[in-house]
C-alpha cells in the first residue's frame, strides 16, 4: 500500500515536472505586435547568436535593425522572429539615383536570407532611412529619401519579394506639429508638406505603414515646464481637452496628432506603427531605472489591453528602444542618448519589466554564454596625494571613453574628484580591452581585482567584442579609437 501511494506520488511528481519542463520550452510570451530596436553602436557588441537566444527567451517575436549586416540578419535564419532592415541615411543618394545600385542592395541583403538554403530569415520590412527628414538634418535627406523608397520597392518586386516584403521610412515625430497642444490643430510640417504626400501616397498603393519614433521623454527633457505626469500612462492630473477627447498622456496626444496630420492629406486610415519608444536609464535627470520601469510598465500594460487611443482605438505594433546600452552612439542630443537600453551592455536587465502586459514585477531572462573579459579595474592609485592633475587626466581618459554617467543627475553624480578619475580611467581601460599600457595616466593609475563599484555607480567589466567578427562595426570600433588619439593629441 505505501509502495502504490509512494508511486502514485512519484506518477504526480513527473506529471508536474513535465508540465513546467512543457511552459519552460515553449518560452515566454509577450503582446501581440511588440518588438524590439537592435542597435549596433557599441564598442563591444553582443553576439548575434546571443541576442537572437536573448529575444527568445523574453518571447520578443519582431526586431528593428538599423542596417542589414549579414551577420546579424544571418542569425535570425530558421526563427520565427520577424526581422525589419534598414537603410542608413548616408546610402539614401546612391539609391534614389541607381536602380541598378538597389538592386545589388536587395540581391545580396533580402534574396539571399529570404531564400537562404540554412533556414528562411522573415524580413517583412525595409526601412529606408532612419528619421531623413529631422530638423537637425536641415533638408539634407528630404529630396532623396522617396526616390530611394522607389527604387528599392522596384528592386524587391523585381526580385519576386513584393508580396512579402514592404518598403517604409523611419521618421521622427517632428514631421508633424500642432500650434497648441491640441491633436486636431495638426498637420504635416509647411516646409516638408509635399515630400511627405509623396511618401503616404507610396505608402497607401503598397499598403506599406506609416512607420513613426515617439519619445514622451523628450518631451520632458526639452521643457523644463512640461508637466512630468503626462510623460507616464498612470497620471490622475493634467489632462489636454481637444473636442470630445481627453488625453492624460503625451504619447496618445502625440499620435492623434499624427492622425490628424494623415486625415488633413487624405489618408485617415493608414496603419500607423510606432517604430521606436522608450525610456534612457541615465544621463539626465529623469533617466533612472524608476522612471523606466514606471514607463514601461504603463506603455504595456496600455498595448495589451489594446485601448489605443481616442483616434486609434484597438491594437497597435511598436517596437521598445532599445535592446541594450550603446557606447558609440552620438551625445549631441544629450548624454542619455548611450542609455535607452532595457539591457545592459552584456545583456543583463536593468529593472523588472513584464513583456506580456500583464504588469508583473519580474526581470526578464538575462543573455544566455556572455563571455566577459578578466576580473579587473582600473582606478585612481591610492598612492596618489597631489590631485592637481586629475582633471586633464580624467578629460584624456573622457575623450576616449564614455563617462556620460558622471553628469548631474546621473548614476555617478555623487563621487568626489577621485572617485570620477577611477571610473574614467575605467572606463578608458575597459575601452581598450584592458590592455595594461591604457592603466597608466602618467603613474596615477593601478590595475585592481576587487570591484570598486559604490552605490548606483557602476564600474564595468567588459565583454569579449562580437565586433571583432563583425567588419562593419570593428571599423567604427577602430575609427572611434583613432578619433579619440587624434582629439586627445592636437586639441
């Protein structure tokens, strides 16, 4: 008898483990027409193996890429991950002018994963162009980027892609423009009206959507007046009144302006998906890991009850910014720029985020073989007494590396003159692969084993580059490098 009960007990037992073994293969699940921004501007990226596994794990079916390198497209080969290339802006006047040039271009970065003989690559989208009409970039794509949308779909239709395959361009929220802060009084800028015709009207014949980047950060970081709650989804203040609409977030005003701006020229029913949103984690004052997990958790939670918003009820597609940190990335529009990532540099999550929508409190899977680089620092020797060259040596270590976590109202804000020198030589070390002639700063420098990290300000280890298999992004690696040695010598 207690034999039959131990193997009754033993028959539940596997059952139960079998059924969690079954959950754990089919892997998580998140919100239908969620995905993901991958950017490549990292001095030590991640493996392109590595992040496909990552995505995987954390149920993310849809990523944006900003380039088509082969070996990133390549490692979505066999997935059922839906892949969206890009086009960077620096090839938009070689494509608006050669047809020939696009279709080389679809020949060697669609055809040959699309019909690859080692597994099908899903690429659904091209986006040609990255945000081409900016203010900051004062025209300098606008006449190129239609004629390139052009040639590019010719090229995909040529090829037999068409019916698979859509062309679109990314582009930033600033095309369009309200003169109050009402949704209905918006409209296409006057000085891109035009261009911008031209592209819905590709857009509409080919059912291809209108593809927009909305950040409710941006709009905190660029007034300081700006009311901090409507940045969020959980606000219970200010609201903007427009006609029958309420809107008690930037994010819901900012697409109907959108689609009214469609309405007003002639396409109230175009598909909108938001190609990039998120939220940085440092850099700026409001960039925290809080404010990213309060927004996250609200962008969600908003996207699986498929509410939508006033003008666009239902379910909408977007894709977070970004996967993880880059290093590379240009702070011109601020320090926060190297911080959108949800992931760490090696893959590690920053803040609990539930990719189903279901607004749980839990971390998602971390990346999966990361190989890191030897357990060691470099900081300010202790031997050091006299700190009166410390500011040019942390400015050398600066223009080398990424110390953008030193500002005010960053993770680092709170260290002392020492403190900021150890992390830049640190981070100039890391940089560098910790080579030992990089940990020097004229003797001030010592090579340490016990992690000098305090507080919210952390000291990296590096990883082992993928960029070193990678040609593309080991040229902008060396380039950076160089940049850094010139800057450093004749300024």
């Amino acid at each position: 008898m207690a034999q039959a009960e131990f193997s009754l007990w033993g028959f539940c037992l596997i059952l139960i483990l079998a059924h969690y073994q079954l959950q754990g293969a089919r892997g998580a699940e998140s919100i239908p027409g969620l995905g993901i921004n991958w950017g490549a501007l990292a001095s030590h990226p991640l493996n392109p193996n590595i992040v496909v596994n990552l995505l995987k794990d954390n149920g993310i079916k849809k990523v944006k890429l900003f380039d088509a390198d082969s070996w990133v497209v390549s490692s979505f080969s066999g997935t059922d991950i839906e892949v969206m290339v890009g086009i960077p802006n620096n090839q938009l006047s070689k494509f608006a002018g050669s047809s020939g040039d696009a279709e080389d271009w679809v020949k060697e970065n669609l055809t040959r994963h699309v019909h690859s003989h080692h597994g099908a690559v899903n690429i659904r989208y091209v986006s040609v162009g990255n945000e081409p009409f900016l203010k900051d970039f004062n025209g300098m794509y606008v006449k190129t980027t239609f004629p390139a949308m052009e040639n590019i779909q010719r090229a995909i239709d040529k090829a037999g892609l068409g019916d698979t395959v859509k062309v679109t361009t990314a582009l930033n929220a600033d095309v369009y423009e309200s003169p109050s802060e009402k949704p209905s009084e918006g409209d296409f800028r006057s000085d891109i009206r035009d261009d911008i015709k031209e592209i819905l009207g590709f857009l509409h014949e080919r059912n291809s959507p209108f593809l927009v980047n909305i950040y409710p950060f941006l709009s905190l970081f660029q007034d300081d007046h700006f009311p901090e709650e409507l940045a969020f989804f959980d606000s219970k203040g200010k609201t903007i009144d427009d006609k029958d609409a309420q809107y008690s977030n930037v994010f819901d005003a900012n697409l109907d302006t959108l689609v009214w701006s469609l309405k007003k020229a002639g396409y109230p029913d175009m598909k909108i998906v938001v190609g990039e949103i998120g939220w940085p984690t440092d850099g700026n004052k409001n960039a925290n890991t809080y404010n990213a997990k309060r927004f996250y958790q609200g962008l969600l939670k908003k996207m699986a009850s498929k509410k939508g918003t006033p003008l666009r009820p239902g379910g909408m597609d977007m894709y977070l910014f970004s996967l993880s940190d880059e290093n590379l990335k240009s702070i011109a529009p601020g320090n926060f720029e190297r911080h959108w990532g949800i992931f760490r540099y090696d893959g590690r999550p920053k803040f609990p985020i539930d990719f189903s929508g279901e607004g749980q409190d839990k971390w998602p899977v971390a990346a999966k073989g990361v190989v890191y680089q030897e357990h060691k620092w470099c900081v300010l020797s202790g031997d050091v007494k006299n700190f009166s060259l410390l500011p040019s040596a942390l400015d050398y270590a600066c223009a080398g590396a990424d110390c953008t976590s030193l500002g005010f109202g960053c993770s680092c804000e709170n260290q002392d003159l020492p403190g900021n020198a150890s992390y830049a030589f640190n981070q100039y070390f890391q940089t560098r692969d910790q080579s030992v002639e990089a940990c020097d700063f004229s003797g001030m420098a010592t090579i340490v084993t016990q992690d000098p990290s305090r507080g919210t300000c952390f000291f990296p280890i590096e990883i082992e580059s993928a960029a070193l298999m990678l040609p593309t992004m080991h040229t902008l690696r060396t380039l950076f490098i160089a940049f850094s040695f010139f800057f450093i010598t004749f300024t």
